[in-house]
C-alpha cells in the first residue's frame, strides 16, 4: 500500500495505518511511504514497520526497482 504525505502526517499516519492492517490481521500487506518527508524521519517510519520510504527528488523507475526487489524478498518461496 502506498502512502504519500504532503502534510506532514506521516509520523502519525503511517504507523496507525500498520497498526489497524495488523490489528485485521493482514500485516502482509507491506506499506511504502512517500512525499515530504524529511530524512530525519525515516528512520521512525522503517522503525514502525515501513517497508520504504520515498522523499523529495525520488526517482521513479529506481523507487519502483526498489519495492520489486523488497516484495521478491518478502514472497514466499515457490513449491
């Protein structure tokens, strides 16, 4: 799921969204942020269970890249 944040609610935001997926009991969906966010902040968003974090000058196809390789890394193995 991705979040973007222009108003600076990210610290608040984000980490509510992860909790209520986990109190539904799907905390497989992983969660992805974007937008304003200060690099001073990612740390708290990663820490909070944030798969990535995407602030100001992204590159898109490099942040795309980036959430491929994490989500193959998350799939279960194939049988």
């Amino acid at each position: 799921m991705g979040v973007s944040s222009l108003a600076g609610g990210h610290k608040t935001l984000v980490p509510q969204l992860i909790e209520e997926l986990a109190r539904l009991g799907r905390p497989d969906i992983l969660v992805v942020a974007g937008g304003v966010i200060p690099r001073q902040d990612y740390a708290a968003l990663h820490e909070a269970g944030c798969l990535e974090v995407f602030g100001p000058g992204t590159v898109i196809p490099q942040a795309a890249e980036r959430i491929l390789q994490k989500l193959q890394g998350a799939a279960p193995a194939a049988s």
